[in-house]
C-alpha cells in the first residue's frame, strides 16, 4: 500500500539553465522536433490534397511528399521505398505484421516464437494467435534481460512459421541480438518480425545485415508526429503478408486507408534527422546517461541497473531502489517526469512482468524507476534530476 509522502519534505529551487518541470520519459513519447513540425506544416494548410488524388495537382503534390517520406525511411533503416508500408504507429505494425504471416503461412504451420518481455501489442496479438489455433512459445530472458540464443535454437521446430523478437526493450532499453535471429531465421527460412520502435532512429538499424524480414517503426518515439508509423516488409517471395484492414488497396494492398500525408510527411523528415545526426546525438545522450547512472549510485546504495548495460538504447536508465515504493517516488518527483515499471489500475498495482522476468522480486519492480533522456536533455536538467532523488530516496527510506 503506498504510504504519504515524508513529512517536511523539501524541495530544491531548479538550477540555472533548468526549467521545470524536466521532461525524462522519453520512451514513453517525444517532443516534435521543430523542424518536423516545420515539415509538416504546408501539408495541414494549403497542401492538403489527398495522396491517392490522381486527376489533379493537390493530390500530385501530397503524393510526391509521400514519396520522399517513403524514401527518407527507406534510407534510415537500408531498406528499399516500395518495402516501406504506412500504418497509424508501431502498434498496428506489430498486428500487421504477426497476424498477417500467421494467415498467409499457415499452412506451412502453426508455431510461433516471441519472448516474454515483448511489447503488449506483441503479446497480445500472440494471444489472439493461440485463439485462432496457433501454439506460442513465449522464450524467457537471462538476468541481463537478453535472449539466450541457444534457448531459442531449442525452440525451433519444422512448423516454425514466425519469430518476433523487440530490438530494444520500452521498459529497459535492453538490444536483443537480432542480426544472430534473425541469420538463423533466414537460415531455416522462418519469417524475421522485430519491434523496433525503441531502436530505431536511436540505434543504427541495418536490414539486410540483420537479416529482418519484417520491423515496425512508430513516428512519436523518435521525435515525429503521433499517429504514423512504418511496417517494412522485405520484398521476397519467402515473406507474404495478409492485409487486416480492407478497402481501397492502398500501401500495395496491405494497408487500406487515406494516407496521413502530414504525417507521413513529419515521420520521414524526422528519419532524415536522425540519418544525419544519429552518431552524435547517441554518444551525447549515453554520456548524460552515464553522468546520471553515476551520481546516483556513487551516492546512494541499494541502487540496482536493470539489464545489460553495454547492449543498451543510450537514453535508458532503468534502476530499482531497495527500500522505496516506486509510487512514492513517483509522487514525491512531481517536477520530473519519468516513469514507473509498474501497470497501474483503478484499486492495485502490479509489478511489471518486464521486470520480474529479469528475476526481480515484486518489491524490487515495484521500486524501479524508467529514465528516458533524449535529444532535448541538457546536462543542467540530468544534474537537476540526479540530485532530487537522491535526496528523495534518502527521505522516503528515512521515514
């Protein structure tokens, strides 16, 4: 049950250059980049035709936008424009994605392979899976939070159909060894599906030395609009993919609908960004990441990291307090926005399943923060942060 905050508590004046309150819960969603928004704008105005509009200039222009949206993606992540596919975000990719194989390929088999630490549009569509006939093999995690490969060899069977493992975890930012599943995959010729929203635009991303058939992209997770997002399919006869929405047959029949053209439009500009400012960008946030990963632990003890380290996001810090309700902490933070590992509901919480299947205790999920820094974290605000909690952890252990 979660306690008052402690009595008397204080809270420190920001410092200079910090404005509250301090925004680290970039995995949750980011902030438009301006010069996405920038993008976008003429195609919420005057350019608003419809992309699928043939007959006439206004549908010209959108298309063409398109185009080179399709192009800014492709060029992102190694892939070819006709392989890129417009969704409404990662979520329905992921849908797309696993039901569609699952209903174009099943009568090769049945058996599909996802790993317990999955997104829930992952797991869940797993679920609807088992409904409809198929068996799941749900593969757990080491301490690290990454798979073992030779678990996942031993789960492959001659009715393989699918294999969905996240490129990086929203939770704990693990990387997960998907040029190594997806070679095997391509090896047994078992369709390649990976959640990439966390990875993407964070991390290099390489198809075809990865060996992906299948990633899903969402637009609001690496500083693009919400409400689009990417499903890849790699052009080969051996991937097919039964559309689940109908009507128009746009996207090459996999995706009917109007095309979000400003969307779409902010989605690939903020893949050209990241194109061009990844490496960089990456190096400073995982210093910031490190500065605020030390300061708390050379400070505060019982302080746990959760999951590896070196195969990380650079922007994850996910870290567990002995002796503190996550909520409490939560609560007592109210100028920082970060997040709790935990899925809260109307009367209970539950500890995340992310998390215990790392091997935590309820208690320990329980008091785990999620730090996401991004590209608009200052070094003043990680500073800021690390000294509220520890001053906070100290007085919630006090009292």
């Amino acid at each position: 049950m979660r306690t008052e905050a402690p009595p008397n508590s204080t809270q420190p004046r920001a410092a200079v250059g910090v404005t509250l309150p301090i925004y680290l819960d970039n995995h949750a969603t980011t902030p438009l980049d301006p010069r996405v928004l920038e993008s976008m704008l003429p195609f919420l105005q005057g350019k608003f035709g419809n992309p699928a509009s043939r007959s006439h200039s206004f549908g010209w222009e959108a298309s063409k936008a398109v185009d080179l949206a399709r192009q800014q993606v492709a060029h992102l992540i190694g892939a070819a424009p006709e392989e890129i596919i417009f969704t409404s975000g990662a979520t329905e990719s992921d849908n797309l994605a696993i039901k569609g194989v699952a209903e174009s390929d099943c009568d090769r088999g049945r058996h599909i392979i996802t790993v317990h630490t999955e997104h829930k549009a992952v797991l869940d569509s797993c679920k609807h899976l088992e409904h409809c006939g198929f068996e799941v093999t749900y593969l757990p995690v080491q301490n690290d939070g990454r798979v073992d490969l030779d678990a996942f060899g031993r789960a492959l069977r001659p009715e393989t159909i699918l294999v969905t493992v996240m490129a990086a975890n929203n939770e704990t930012g693990v990387l997960q060894p998907i040029a190594e599943i997806g070679a095997i995959c391509r090896e047994r010729r078992i369709a390649f599906h990976t959640d990439a929203a966390q990875a993407v635009g964070k991390v290099p991303i390489n198809l075809a030395a990865q060996n992906v058939d299948l990633l899903s992209i969402s637009g609001h997770k690496l500083y693009g609009p919400k409400g689009v997002g990417v499903l890849y399919v790699r052009k080969s006869s051996a991937v097919t993919v039964a559309p689940q929405i109908h009507g128009g047959g746009h996207e090459h029949g996999l995706r009917s609908g109007t095309l979000n053209a400003p969307g779409i439009v902010g989605l690939g500009k903020a893949c050209e960004i990241a194109k061009n400012e990844l490496p960089e960008e990456a190096c400073r946030i995982a210093g910031l990441r490190n500065r605020l990963r030390e300061r708390i632990m050379s400070e505060l003890d019982g302080v746990t990291i959760n999951g590896s380290i070196e195969h990380r996001v650079p922007g994850n810090l996910n870290v567990s307090f002995a002796g503190v309700q996550g909520e409490d902490l939560l609560t007592a933070l109210d100028d920082i926005a970060v997040s709790s590992g935990a899925a809260c509901t109307s009367d209970h919480v539950e500890p995340s399943y992310v998390l215990k299947a790392l091997g935590l205790s309820d208690d320990l999920a329980q008091a785990s923060i999620r730090f996401g820094l991004g590209r608009f974290t200052t070094e003043p605000e990680v500073d800021y942060a690390a000294g509220r909690v520890i001053e906070t952890v100290r007085q919630l252990r006090e009292f």
